[in-house]
C-alpha cells in the first residue's frame, strides 16, 4: 500500500461534531451523507412512482378527472412522463446505488475512516438536494413542468413556444440537470480517489470487494460522462434564453420564424447519448457489484470469477462510451456509423453475458441461504437476463427499423436500468439495514414485497415487448388516434392492473423500513456472516468507522466454505489462508 | 423457499415465452420489398434470443431449488474460485453469436441505407410540422421548387403550410396533399423535411421509420409490394399533439395512380 496512508488517515480522523446541525444536516461524516442521499432517492422514487401511475390510469381511462389534479390533458400526459423519466434516472438510479450506498460502505469495505474529501462529498449532496427542489419546482410554475421527455431532444427543449411547458418549466428542469451534473462530478471525484488512496493495509486492488469495484468504475464513468451533460446542458440554456442557436437551425413555429439559424438538433442528441449510455451503466454497474458479493454471501461460495467479474466491469465501462450511436439509428446520423456503433453494441452485450454466467456459476453448487437481500439478488439475475436479452434486438439498426420508439425499448430499459438497478436498491437496504441501525428488517413482508416486486414488474413490463413488436409507439397520450393501436388497448389494461398491485407492493417496503428502525430485532455485528470489513466493525460503526484503529486486510473478499476451517467463512481481517486452496 | 422461486421463476418464463411463441401480438402484416428480409432475421434473433432466455431463467430456477440449504443435508459447497477454460468457452461463444447476428443482417440494412433510391423512382416530398404530414409532388418536369421557412404558414394549409416559394419556376407544378399516394411495386424516393421539430415518418407496414430533422432533407426510399390503405404515424416526441400525427398511405396500382396524378395536375393548371 502507498507511502502517506497514515498521514492521511490521520488527516481524516477528525473528532465527531456535537451539534445537531452538524451532525445531522451538514455532516461531513460520509455515513451520515450517504443516508442522506438514500433519503433523497427513496423521495424522489415515490414521487416518480407516483407519476406513472398517474400516466398508468390516464392510458386507459382518459377521460377520469382525478382529485387535486383534474383531468390529464395530452400535455399534462408529456409533463408527468418527462418528469418521472428524469426524475427516476437522475434522482434515483443514480443518487441510491452511488451516492448512498457507495458513500456509506465504499469507505468502510476498504478499510478508511471517510471518504478522501468531506467537505465535498457534503457539499455534492446538497447540490444534487437543490437541484432536486428545483426540478420539481417546474411542476409549479406557470405553464407547470417541460414535455419534452427526459431526452429533451431541441428544438422541441429549445423553443419556450413549442408547447406549454417548455417556458420556464424547461428552464427549471434544464438548471436542475446542470446542478444534478455538478453534484455527481464533485461525488465521482471523491470516490476515484477514496478508492485509489484510502485503502488499508493489505487491500490491494484485487482484493476489493466487487461493490467497491463498481462503485469505482462507477465514477469513472460519471466524471467523463456527467461534464459532457453540463456542457450540452448549459448550451441548451443559452439556445433557450441568450438567443445562440447551437441545437436550433432556421425553424418556424406556428408560422412564426423562431430567430435561430445554422444550429444542429443532432448535435444534442451526440452530446446527450454520450452521456445517456453510460448513464445506464452508471445505473446498473452498483447493482452489478452488489448482486456479485451478494450470491456470494448467501450460496456460501467463493464468487465465481473475481477477475472475470473485475475484467468484465472494465469493459463495460470503457465499450460504454463507444455505443451511444444506436440510440440514433433512425436519426438521420450516417447509417455508415450506424454500422459501427450496431458492431460495438453488440460487443458490449459480451462482458454483460459473461457476468451472467458467473452469477449461475457462483450458486452452482453452493449452499443457497433464501435471506431477503439474496431473493432480490436472485431477482436481479433473472431481470438483468431479461431485459437484457432485448439489446441484441434493439442494436441492430435493421430491427431498431421496427422497434425504435416502441414500447418494446420501454420495457427493454425498465427492465434492466430500471427494476434490475431497483432490485440491487432494495437488496442493499435489506443487506446493509442491520449495519447501519442495528436491527434487522422483517423477513416474511421482505418475502411479500419481494414476490409482488418480482411478479408484479414482469406482468408490467413483459407486455411492454408485445406492444413494441406491433408497432405501439411510446409517449402517446391518447390510444384512440391509430387504429392499428385499437386491439392492443387490453394489454394496456392489463398492464395498469398490474402497476396498482405492484406501487402497493411498495408500501409494505416503506413501513417495514420505518417500523424496523424502531422495533426490528435486534442484529449482531456480523448477522449474515459475512467477510467483508463492514462486518468487523461495531454496528452501527464509530464516527471514524473502526473505533481507533485501522484494520489490516490478509484475505480476499470471497473466502466461504473453505475447506479445512471451523467456520464457513473466513474474514478479510482472518489471519491468511494458506496459498493453495 | 428455493421451490417457490424455481415455480414463480419458471411460470413467470414459459407464460412469457408463451405469447411469443403463439404470437398472440407480432409484427402488422409486411407490404414492402424489405419487410421479408427484416422479418426473417427478426425471426432469427428472436428464435436465439428466445432459447438464452428460456436456458438462463430454467437454469436460475432449477439451480436456486437445487442448491438451497438443506442443513447437513446438504452436500459439500465446491469451494472453487472459477475456471478460465470456462470463462473462455463462453465469451467466445457470446462474441460469435452476437457479432455474428450483427454481420448476417447488415446487408439488409446496406440496401436500406446506403444504396440511393434508383433513378426513376417515385419522388415524394413529406414534411413533418406539429401535427400534421404534408406530401409534396414533383409534377411533371420531375423537379421539387424551392421552399423557404419565412414562407411557412401551418394556418394556410398546403403548399402555403410547406412554404412553397412560388417565384420558383420548378415549383409552379407542384403540389401538395394530405393523402400520400403511390404505385405498387414501384420504388419511392422520400425526402424527409421538418419545419418546426423533429418529427419521425413511421410506416409499420412498409418497416420504414425515419427522423424528419429540421435543417435537413433526408432521402430514403422503399417498395410497396401490396395495394391498400396503411397508417402513418409519427414516432418522435414533438409536442402536446404528438399522439394524433398520423396520416395514411395509400398504395395503388399504376393505373389509379396515374389518374389520380392526372386529375391533381389538372387541378394544378
């Protein structure tokens, strides 16, 4: 390990703060940050629930008034998919995994006292709260929020007269991506150099958990990927307001010449897909990680592959910024580079299957504990299988012909980015509960909520598939126009059902999460006998993570069921097996 | 619990598989040159696609019942840390297969879209504004007149909503319908224009779908092989009526169309 890492955990053991405010609100002790962003994110994802369901009912029964609200009007429609869209991507999928799990356990599985910058890393929750409370401010301006998609390709983003909405609305949500930006570049910086500086003795790079891996990878991704949005993000404001016309050519709307000239609307979408595929690996790669260690843990077995699993991350990570292309294969971008981007794409469905094969390989004949975290974990596997099976379909250009646009790209991405990053969500709350309150959260509503989630998500989702084949298109308000959509109307039924009972589902998660904290029983320090260094600490642990000292790491992350040892496990901090196992 | 999971996991799989295999829902009926081609390598995909999917979610299934904790019952965990001849098996395996997809479809799409309509084709104009496709015709001399957005006027309704510069002598012929007509099995050339936002020209049956940008004009093309009436719609988010963008297709035959062109150009004089 490096020169200095004393000097540097010294620097970071700073004494714990007494205030209230301090302690609770502008903490700069890295748990404490981490459960803020998990707060913010389990907000915001009953929020943008919410949202669909509003979208849900309006699908099938247009004309319902509904209370508060009124009638959904075709733009209110486009308001609520826009919002629920980026709201989920950003709010969610992103600030969970990362910014809450990732800030709590990143520092404590390598063995470091906080992350390598407080006062950043609580200063990059802050940013991301306010641009939280800006974007849904947008709901409550004249005009009320953009309808232009959490894509917001221009012209339709860049012209305040193309519908309502796209005034100050539009503005709103565009602020709020540009701060979401800035508090994720800040976080991505904290955690490459927690991850590459911080570690203890002994944890060498190889001997990291594969939630320490991805949350690295994670990172990475997000430094290069989130300063493209900004830039594309403030450029759009300009087009907007200071009258620049990067994304807008010579246009009129409603007969009206809008003032632009000589602005490309590809450009954007070049910028965005830039960011907008690694996003999606950004969503899913903690998700990854997490499910990795998790059939681990509960199969009792070495993970299958540390290395592979390790390679495969990498390349995930780097082929994902290769692929943003087929995003726009019907865009009018060269359908020479459409070629290209088809070849990538399918490339990177490689390192995806491999991962897959490792997870069968790891609970091959292991000895499978059904704990709730693993019964998501298990859920993750089978919803990652499915929704990723799908990409080969939608990365060739001559099928994305077909299926651009369709339902069947909506539940291609739900599935995958979506629900499988959710199922990592929820595996880590009822795998890192016990750590971070000391009690356990109740098994048999986990068990409940955990079938309603898994059943109720295919039934949603799967007929999204059927749709998309017959030529449904996606971010239609009304299904009364086409004819063709007609007989596809029971399927949308069917799936509004299903969404009813499946957001309930939900609420059994938030009152065990509530009720647990209060009245769960009480856990141990290691309660699923695990190995990693999170298990070795008190619960919930110090300030400084290890009360005074720093532990020191002689054993991989996966050492279970070794042959020839008392117990079935064997912690990092064990004395070192013998090479040779 | 690992016999729950392997029946909610196997149920949840076949009941899925079963729609696609039944078809119950599937690709609208083809009516163009391409919808074959397309059709069978979606066939293809969707056979290879269908079998991983089906193997990946039995083997989960069957291995989380198999391997489930059955105290000392249970046989001795495989304490083992992976196996490279494996992890080598199988990303070769994974690579040929999806690449291979990939090479085996390309030509479909090079004759898509890289090959230029040919000479002789029919020539349509369509403009995407919100909320409604305009269609432009060359007229006899064969050649499309000049349009300029200062001339654009949605409330002036055809050749004024396209802005037809009408100073144009190329343009005096040209006219404008709701309606697009064309000759079956005849090659049409479309020009994709927008005036406003980006639109996108989608026409199930004919597997034709492509972006109208504002600044660009787009030329693809396609051959409608069977006469009848097709919908259009337009698939890119462009604003609050963007789910009622739709027009229709009408495929002809020779004959019908060349009356119908007649009796617009008549109209034209």
């Amino acid at each position: 390990m490096a020169t200095g890492e004393f000097a540097a955990h010294a620097a970071h053991a700073h004494a714990g703060p007494t205030s209230w405010i301090r302690k609770y609100v502008f903490s700069l002790d890295h748990k404490v940050i981490g459960m803020q962003y998990y707060f913010l994110a389990l907000t915001a994802v009953f929020v943008g629930m919410i949202l669909s369901l509003l979208m849900r009912i309006h699908l099938i029964w247009p004309d319902a008034t509904l209370p508060l609200l009124g009638e959904i009007k075709p733009e209110t429609y486009l308001s609520l998919l826009t919002m629920h869209g980026t709201i989920m991507v950003f709010f969610v999928l992103t600030t969970a995994p990362q910014g809450g799990f990732g800030n709590y356990f990143l520092p404590i599985q390598i063995g470091a006292p906080d992350m390598a910058f407080p006062v950043l890393n609580m200063l990059s929750f802050w940013v991301t709260a306010l641009a939280f409370i800006v974007m849904i401010a947008a709901f409550f301006v004249v005009g009320g929020a953009p309808l232009h998609g959490w894509t917001g390709y221009p012209p339709l983003s860049a012209l305040q007269s193309s519908g309502p909405g796209e005034g100050l609305g539009a503005d709103l949500w565009v602020i709020s991506i540009a701060l979401f930006c800035i508090g994720a570049l800040m976080s991505a910086l904290n955690f490459i150099t927690t991850t590459l500086d911080m570690r203890a003795k002994g944890m060498t790079m190889m001997r990291m958990p594969l939630t320490c891996w991805a949350w690295f990878i994670t990172a990475i991704l997000g430094l290069l990927a989130f300063g493209v949005l900004l830039s594309a993000g403030i450029l759009l404001l300009l087009d907007r307001n200071a009258g620049t016309s990067f994304f807008v050519p010579l246009v009129t709307i409603n007969g009206q010449l809008a003032g632009h000239k000589g602005g490309s609307p590809l450009l954007w979408q070049h910028l965005f897909w830039f960011f907008g595929h690694p996003e999606v690996y950004i969503a899913i790669l903690p998700a990854m990680g997490l499910c990795s260690q998790l059939l681990s843990v509960f199969s009792r077995k070495p993970i299958f592959g540390y290395k592979a699993m390790v390679y495969a991350m990498l390349s995930i990570g780097f082929l994902g910024f290769m692929v943003w292309g087929h995003h726009m294969f019907m865009s009018g971008m060269s359908p020479y580079t459409a070629f290209a981007f088809s070849i990538m794409t399918m490339a990177i469905g490689v390192p995806s299957a491999i991962k897959t094969f490792n997870w069968l390989g790891t609970i091959w004949r292991g000895r499978i504990r059904f704990t709730s975290p693993m019964l998501f974990a298990l859920g993750f596997v089978s919803l990652f299988v499915s929704g990723g099976i799908s990409g080969p379909f939608l990365a060739q250009p001559v099928l994305d012909i077909q299926l651009h646009d369709t339902y069947f790209v909506v539940g291609h991405f739900h599935l995958i980015m979506g629900v499988a990053s959710i199922f990592g969500i929820f595996a880590a709350t009822y795998y890192w509960f016990p750590k971070m309150y000391g009690r356990m959260m109740n098994e048999n509503l986990a068990r409940w909520h955990f079938f309603i989630s898994l059943i109720g998500t295919y039934a949603i989702f799967m007929p999204m598939h059927y749709l998309g084949m017959a030529g449904h298109l996606r971010r239609y308000s009304q299904l009364t126009e086409l004819n063709y959509l007609h007989g596809l109307v029971p399927l949308q039924t069917f799936m509004t059902y299903a969404a009813f009972v499946t957001i309930a589902g939900q609420f059994i998660f938030l009152f065990n999460l509530f009720w647990s904290m209060k009245f769960g029983k009480k856990a141990s320090d290691n309660p699923w006998e695990a190995t990693t260094l999170e298990w070795t600490t008190a619960t919930p642990p110090p300030h400084d993570n290890f009360g005074g000292h720093m532990p020191v790491v002689n054993n991989g992350p996966y050492e279970y069921s070794v042959p020839g040892e008392a117990r079935d496990f064997v912690m990092q901090t064990d004395p070192a097996l013998v090479k040779g196992h | 619990m690992g016999l729950v999971l392997l029946v909610v996991i196997w149920l949840i799989t076949f009941i899925s598989a079963y729609f696609f295999i039944a078809k119950t829902w599937w690709l609208p009926a083809g009516a163009s040159v391409a919808a074959a081609g397309i059709d069978h390598h979606f066939s293809t995909t969707y056979i290879l696609m269908g079998a991983v999917f089906v193997a990946a979610q039995v083997i989960l299934g069957y291995f989380a019942w198999k391997y489930r904790d059955r105290g000392s019952a249970s046989p001795q965990v495989q304490y083992t840390h992976g196996n490279n001849t494996l992890e080598i098996t199988w990303t070769v395996l994974t690579l040929i297969l999806f690449v291979g997809l990939n090479f085996m479809s390309s030509s479909i799409w090079a004759s898509e879209r890289f090959r230029p309509a040919a000479p002789g084709a029919v020539q349509v104009e369509v403009t995407g504004m919100q909320f409604a496709w305009y269609f432009r015709y060359p007229g006899p001399d064969g050649k499309f007149g000049g349009t300029k957005p200062e001339l654009q006027d949605a409330s002036a309704g055809g050749e004024g909503a396209i802005g037809l510069d009408t100073t144009d002598p190329a343009s005096k012929d040209d006219f404008v319908t709701g309606t697009m007509y064309v000759p079956v099995n005849r090659e049409v050339e479309v020009v994709l224009r927008a005036e406003d936002v980006i639109h996108s020209f989608f026409v199930p049956a004919m597997r034709f779908k492509q972006d109208a940008v504002p600044g660009l004009a787009i030329h693809m093309h396609f051959t409608p092989i069977t006469t009848g009436d097709y919908e259009i719609a337009c698939s890119q988010l462009c604003g609050l009526g963007h789910y009622k963008m739709h027009g229709i297709l009408k495929v002809v035959s020779q004959e019908d169309y060349d009356k119908w062109l007649a009796a617009r150009e008549a109209e034209k004089q």
